[in-house]
C-alpha cells in the first residue's frame, strides 16, 4: 500500500469510540515498511483489546477500530482461518474481532460485523512466507502476489461491508 501519513491514517478509522477521541497510534509507525503492507494494523497501546486496520480503497485512506472478542474459546479446534489472508493458523493466532458499525443513528452504532483475522493483526508477514515449492508451483514471486492480490481485495470488502451501513443512512438523509 502507499505510505500514509499520521493524520490521514487517524483520521480513516471511521467508527472510533467515544466519537471523536483520538486514535493512539504504534511506536513503531516511522519503521513501517509500507511497501510490504496490503493493510495496517496493530493494537491500541494503552488498550490491548482494540485493534485498528487500515487500508487504502480506492485512494481514499479508510479504517476501523475492532474489538477482540475476549472468548477465544468460541474458535474450538486447533487451526482457524483468518479471514483477510486465508492462512490457516493455531487457533490462537487467529482472534474473533468485532467492528462497530460507524453510524451517526444510536441505533445503528448497536451493531457490529464480526471477522476472524490474524491475532497480531500480521497477515503481511503470511503472505510474504516462502512455502514449500514443488516442480510445478508457479515461481515466490507469482505466489507472493496472488496472496496479496487477495489479502487487499478481502480487506477492501470487509471495509466495505462495514461503512455500507453508514453510506445508506447518509444516502437517505
Ligand atoms: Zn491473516
């Protein structure tokens, strides 16, 4: 993704909590190699629980606050499926996160969208994996880029999903 500045990434989190407050970004955000990213993530310093994600759709910088599910025991089994990067992990690499719906409506700000993403909010570190090639696997490169190709179309679509609910209440006003 395109690098993106400290204002524009606080500034794209759609659904913040209170309305208004200000989003704590990582320590580490001048270290961000941005070319290797289809999303950024990372966990609210002061509060472990939130997570932000971030993505650029279609220029626009554009994100959500999500909230971990504290009951991992919901995900039973031993491997889970992240959702955005399609990796199957230990069940508890991957967290069941909630995302506010961002609405001006009272009503609407009562639902969420739940989704399945790596704990770390670290799918980038997936998708450039080098896994174990056979004769006939199209070559690192070519495998690398099919995996972000679907990383940032899902993340797109799941942003997507969850702002739809606040262009339609706009759309009516
Ligand atoms: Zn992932």
């Amino acid at each position: 993704m395109r690098a993106m500045s400290r204002d524009e990434v606080r500034g794209a989190i759609a659904n913040r909590e209170p309305v208004g407050s200000r989003v704590r970004l990582p320590s580490w955000f001048d270290e961000i190699a941005w070319d290797k990213l289809d999303y950024l993530g990372w966990r609210d310093p002061r509060a472990p629980m939130r997570a932000y994600l971030v993505a650029d759709v279609d220029g626009v910088a554009t994100g959500l606050l999500l909230r971990q599910n504290p009951n991992q025991a919901e995900l039973g089994g031993r491997s889970v499926m992240c959702s955005l990067c399609h990796f199957m992990r230990r069940f508890n690499e991957v967290a069941l996160f909630a995302a506010p719906r961002p609405s001006a409506d009272k009503r609407q700000r009562l639902s969420t969208l739940g989704i399945l993403v790596c704990t770390d909010l670290d799918c980038a570190t997936k998708v450039h994996s080098t896994p174990l090639l056979g004769p006939y696997d199209p070559p690192l490169d070519e495998i690398i880029q099919s995996r972000r190709e679907g990383l940032r179309a899902r993340t797109v679509a799941f942003l997507r999903s969850v702002s739809s609910a606040q262009r339609s209440v706009r759309g009516r006003g």
